[in-house]
C-alpha cells in the first residue's frame, strides 16, 4: 500500500490525446459514464489511468514541468487525509466516490504540487 497506483492526464483536446497515446503505446480508453466530468479509463500493460478536460490553460513553456497527475493507493482515505492536512498540505478536490471503484481526492504539498489518494471500494457511491 502507499504506491503510486494510478495516473491522470489531463488535456485541453482529449481526442487529440487519446489517439497519441493508442497510436504510441498501445493503451486501451474507455469512457466513464457516471463521473460529472468527460473522463476516459486507461488500461495499460502495468499501472493504469484516466484522461480528462483540462480545467485550465495550458501552463506557458519554460515555466516548468507540465506532467501527469499520480494517485497513491491508501489503506484508509481518512486518515490519510488527515496526516496531508497536519503536514502542510492542502484539499485541492475533496472527496468523492468513483462509483464501484473507489474514493478519490486531490492535494497539494507545501510546493504546490498536486497528487490524489484513492481508496478501493466497491461500494463507492
């Protein structure tokens, strides 16, 4: 438990995205129809992932690394939750079910970079 277990890109053109990375690697995307956001599933041949809208520009260049967004799978969300927030971090999205799959949710670090915890449960709802 506490590894890196999923990954996001996000992309201001998903289409564009999604055939660069079938065509390059090979994965397979397959669109979620319950997430209140356009959101595609990657499967990969390890660690797989999600493509989804970009919720803002696209950083200009030379202003540092533009990069995908990992989640770290943990035994229990809340108490995970509870050690980001007494150690400097902070709530960038809260909680909220993946419905059949998980809980999720996105901090930031004391630097500013964002990562998501997810907790596996089937009961997500």
């Amino acid at each position: 438990m506490n590894t890196v277990g999923y990954f996001e890109i996000q992309s201001s053109n998903l289409v564009r995205e999604l055939e660069f990375y079938k065509n390059v690697f090979g994965w397979k995307f397959f669109k979620e129809e319950n997430l209140p956001i356009e959101y595609y599933r990657i499967e990969t041949n390890s660690i797989n992932g999600g493509l989804l809208k970009r919720p803002a520009q696209v950083p200009p260049m030379q202003s540092g690394t533009n990069a995908f967004c990992c989640s770290i799978q943990v035994e229990n969300f809340d108490k995970t939750q509870d050690l980001i927030l007494k150690n400097g971090g902070q709530v960038a999205l809260p909680k909220f079910a993946v419905p059949g799959k998980c809980w999720q949710g996105y901090f930031i670090d004391a630097d500013n970079n964002t990562f998501g915890i997810f907790e596996v449960d089937e009961n997500a709802k």
